[in-house]
C-alpha cells in the first residue's frame, strides 16, 4: 500500500483533534470530489481527519498545498481508515472503485456518492451488506457556496446519517433530501441547471452586444441582472410569475419582449430540455448499471 502523505503535519493522534469528528476519505478529486472536500473542511472538520486520493504526484501535492489534507494514491488504503467514504470519481469509474474497497470497508462506514446516474441498489450489490450509503447530486456552483445538492438514502442509511451528510455539505450551498426516484428529475433541473443559465446569459449578453453594447459591458450587465433577479426570487419568495409580472408594465418593453419569448417557444423548448436531460440521465444509469 502507499503511505498517507501530509502536508508538514503530525497524525491527529498527537495534535489533539477531536477525536469524535469521523474520519472522512474522499475518493477522487475532480470539480465534485474537491467541492465535497472543501465543504467538510468548512464544516469544522480538522484537515488530519480528512485523506484525498489523486493519481498524480502533481495533483496530491496541490491538494496538500491548498487544503493541508493528507494524501494517497491509494484508494484501498484510505477507505480502510475511514469511517466516512465519498466516492468521488467518474459515473464509468463507479464500478470498479466500488468493487476495489469494498473488502476495506469496516462495519459501519458511510459511504456517499456524487456521481450521476447510479442508483443506491447499484452500489448496495458491490458494497458489504448493511453498509450505509448516502446519493448526492450536486451541482458546480457549490465549489464557490452557491450551490444545490440533493441527497437520497439507501436502505441502510439512518436519520443520523443523512444529517451528517446535510453537516458535511452545508458550505456548499442548499442541501436538499428527495425521494431516490426523483434524482433523475432533479439531475435535470439542479445538476445541469447552470449549463442552461450559462446558455442564457451567453443569449443576453450576444444581444447587448449586437445592439451596440461593449461585449464586456454586456457581459457584466447579463451576469448582475441574473444574480440579483434570483436573489429577488429567493429573498421575497414570491413566485416567478408574480415577480415577472412586477416588471412588465401594459403595452411596455418588457411585454413586447415577453411576447417575442413566447412567439418562439422558449418556455416550450426548457421543459422539452429538461425531459431530454433526464431522458439521458435515465438511459444512461441503464447502460452503467448493465455492465
């Protein structure tokens, strides 16, 4: 096996962290895994109770720099001592992974899952049985706190354990529990939601750009309106309707534009978008889970 690496740093057993926070294992550290990663640590928890695998020298030793974490190229190894697991490699990737510690895990471990798609009976088949397990389907803003993150439990997971998962992720932005079967929906909605926002303010942008706008005066005035428009959503909690309504006075600009929106099928084309998102979503969980 390959030695935990720290960062300058002594095993928690000398430094005196508490030794009631469990012991947490991040298994893969692209956007996800880091964005869980970072969350735990800005939960409280001390960096020596927390170990990030990575495959590359390069990218341990980034890890280590950035978030004073121990490292290790060995997943196996790190599940071993953990008594939280977050899984936090790629949908193709699950399987194996799964499969390579489950014989690591001891009796008890929380094992959570950022990965799209896969069902909990997906990893309950590959994991020992009663192991508790935790599905989350984030989304990318939580790397920067503004993010959604809705979490499902498996057969064996408790009340305690969905709140230590709402702990660990609570930096991150909404966390959210749904029944297992809406994941896909939500997968649709929350996890590709930024793609299609981005689409927006890259359409509002162009357009104040081809009105005569500064593309980069453009641009700023796209993302603000979209960040306070929501904002406003959040704070009044008044439904969109009501609030759109507040802004399109009779026979006004914004009618005319409203109109233009409609004409061309807008709110049409975004509820046929997100259906075909968790179309794919569900297609794409049965071509992983039949292999």
């Amino acid at each position: 096996m390959t030695t935990v690496t720290t960062h300058g740093q002594q095993d928690d057993a000398t430094t005196g962290a508490p030794s009631d926070q469990p012991r947490v294992a991040v298994l893969g550290t692209g956007v996800m895994g880091e964005t869980v990663l970072t969350g735990v640590l800005a939960a409280g928890w001390d960096p020596q109770r927390v170990v990030a695998t990575a495959r590359r020298s390069e990218r341990a030793a980034e890890l280590r720099e950035q978030h004073g974490v121990r490292t290790t190229d060995d997943n196996v190894a790190a599940a071993a001592e953990a008594d939280v697991v977050v899984l936090g490699v790629k949908p193709k990737d699950i399987g194996a992974l799964t499969e390579q510690i489950a014989g690591a895990l001891r009796p008890g471990t929380l094992v959570i899952t950022v990965a799209v798609g896969l069902s909990c009976a997906f990893y309950e088949k590959r994991l020992p049985a009663g192991t508790p397990f935790v599905r989350v389907m984030p989304n990318t803003p939580s790397s920067i706190g503004s993010g959604v993150s809705a979490i499902s439990p498996g057969v064996a997971a408790t009340e305690e354990h969905l709140a230590l998962v709402e702990t660990l992720l609570a930096s991150t932005g909404l966390v959210i529990r749904v029944a297992e079967k809406d994941q896909d929906a939500v997968g649709a909605l929350s996890g590709s939601g930024p793609a299609y926002v981005f689409y927006v303010l890259d359409a509002l942008s162009e357009a104040g750009t081809l009105m005569g706008l500064p593309r980069a005066t453009a641009s700023r005035l796209a993302t603000a309106t979209v960040l306070g428009a929501a904002r406003l959503a959040e704070e009044t909690g008044e439904h969109p309707a009501i609030l759109r309504e507040k802004v399109s006075s009779p026979g006004g600009t914004t009618i005319a534009a409203l109109r233009e929106l409609d004409r061309g099928g807008v709110r049409a084309a975004f509820v046929d978008a997100l259906t075909a998102a968790k179309a794919r979503s569900t297609e794409l969980s049965a071509q992983l889970e039949a292999e």
